[in-house]
C-alpha cells in the first residue's frame, strides 16, 4: 500500500522538509502529513515536488506552490515571509535531500527567525549523512565542506586549507570534475589518504568505491564518470611522536614527578614503549 500523508493540525511557521536523494520512498511519513497540511509549499523546483506529492498521493488542492531558489530568493523570500506573518505554516523543500546542505534555504530560515517565526524541520535524507555511513571511515568527527571551488588555484588552496583538519571531510562533487578533484587531493593530501567515492546512493547504479586516494583515482581514470557523488576523505594521520617530544616532555616532568612516574605519564600521552622512556628518563637525570 502507498504511503500517503495524513492531515494535521500545523502550528503556524516555516517547515523545512528534507527530501529523498534518489529512493522515492525514502520520504519520512511526518514529511508526507507536513506537505498535506501546509498552508503554502515552497520548493526551489516546484516539478520535482509535486512530482514527489504526485508520487506518495499528496494533492496539491488550491493551495500555492512557490519557487524559491538562489536566483529568485530576494523576490520569492518577502512572499514566504508574509504568509508567515499572516499565521500561515509554509512548508519548503529544496530539489533533493536536506535544504540548507549546499542547497536553499539559509537566508529564508534566517527572516523567519529574525521575524520571531516557529523554524522546524522534518528532517530525512542528506547525501552528506549517507555518505558518510557508507565510507567506511571514521564517523565520530567530520567536516562537510561541500563543493569545491570549480577553478584550479582556488580549489587547490581550498583544500591546502582542508589538509590538517582532525576530521573525517565530506565534499560534494559533479562527475565532471571529480578526477581533477581526485588529482588535487592526492597531491595536497597525499596519495595513501584513505577516501571513499560514493556515487548514485540510493539509486539504481549505487557505488562506494574505497581505497587510498590512489587507487579511487586509477579506478576513475579509465571510465566515464557519471551520476551524483559525494567524496569522503580520512583525517590526516597523528605526526608520530619524535624522540625530541618525548625529551622536552621528560624534562618537564621530571620537575616534579619520580623518574617512574614521568616516565610513565610521558609514555602515555605520546603512545610510546613504556620501557624506551624509561630509559630515555634514567639518562636525563643521570645527565
Ligand atoms: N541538499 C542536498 C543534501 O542534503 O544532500 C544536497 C544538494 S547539492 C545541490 C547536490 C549534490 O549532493 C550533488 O551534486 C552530489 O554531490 C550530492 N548528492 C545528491 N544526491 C546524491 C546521491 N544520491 N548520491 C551521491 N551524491 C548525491
């Protein structure tokens, strides 16, 4: 059976409603009653959602779909703002996924705070989230950065910037430029860099290639890249502690603290053999 949206009662104020990135079904069953019980939709391309209402057996009705993207957003936005202040609730989508995720939608939800307005969201599917569940690679901490910049100096410098950041990096990337894409970060990151290339999640031709930003680059080198694909790269690896550290930290340590004790607080925090600093202490007191 379908899933279809149930109507409810909406208090007034601007819905954000994420939408599928490719599995129709993917929609969330509250994002169904939310777009069957707005006053007034708003999409940043008005097709694509009623083609998504047409698909789950949501009626449009009489009520007003808007356009509201990044070209008409200063003559769309004054709209939204006064069915809002009208007591309306407004439900927006952006073309797929999440709206605000390098989609529309910041300076909409930034009016209706400002003018006092309830700001929700029925939250669902981002290619970012998606991404990163698949990758393979460490989720605990990430950086969505999304799309680089499409000019060569810019983008090397982009991601020069991105290089160190203690975190697993999400980047958004058109198939046109993802083997430049690729080229750049092995030289800036460094070709052992793991990484993983999701393309189409949740489609029909879904793919997450994983490896070394060597070996996703060769395996992009020889065929057409198509589809939309998100680029998941591995933090750079900790700088291994060098036998320099570990004497600076000793010295100070051995301040305060028995040759053992320093010994053993210097071998913890840099993850060195506990014997090697001990050693490394005796000398230093001796000396
Ligand atoms: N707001 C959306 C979200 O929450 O993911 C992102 C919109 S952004 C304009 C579109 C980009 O998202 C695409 O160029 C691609 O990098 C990524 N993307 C969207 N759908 C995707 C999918 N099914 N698989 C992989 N990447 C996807």
């Amino acid at each position: 059976m379908a899933a279809s949206g149930q109507k409810v009662d909406l208090a007034p104020g601007l819905y954000f409603v994420a939408t599928p990135i490719g599995a129709a079904r993917d929609i969330t069953l509250r994002a169904l009653d939310i777009l069957t019980s707005a006053d007034v939709l708003a999409a940043e391309d008005t097709r694509t959602l009623r083609h998504l209402m047409e698909i789950h057996g949501v009626p449009l009705g009489d009520r007003s779909l808007l356009s509201y993207h990044d070209h008409n957003g200063d003559r769309a936005r004054p709209k939204l703002m006064a069915a809002l202040a009208q007591g309306k609730s407004v439900a927006y989508a952006s073309e797929a996924g999440t709206p605000l995720v390098a989609d529309p939608g910041f300076q909409l939800g930034r009016a209706a705070i400002s003018a006092g307005h309830l700001v929700t969201t029925a939250p669902g599917p981002s290619a970012a989230i998606a991404a990163l569940t698949v990758a393979g690679l460490p989720s605990d901490r990430f950086l969505f950065a999304g799309f680089a910049p499409s000019a060569g100096g810019a983008r090397r410098q982009w991601l020069a910037d991105l290089a160190a950041v203690p975190a697993t990096l999400v980047l958004y990337e058109s198939p046109a430029r993802l083997r430049a894409l690729l080229t750049d970060l092995g030289e800036i990151f460094g070709a052992d860099r793991r990484a993983a290339v999701c393309r189409e999640l949740t489609k029909r031709f879904e793919e997450v290639v994983r490896g070394t930003l060597q070996d996703v680059a060769a395996a992009f080198a020889e065929r057409p890249v198509k589809g939309e694909i998100v680029v998941v790269i591995d933090r750079a690896a900790p700088r291994s502690a060098s036998a320099d550290d570990a004497e600076a930290m000793l010295k100070e340590a051995l301040e305060c603290q028995s040759i053992r004790d320093a010994a053993a607080s210097v071998a913890e925090a840099l993850g060195l053999p506990k014997r090697q600093v001990y050693q490394m202490a005796l000398k230093l007191s001796a000396g």
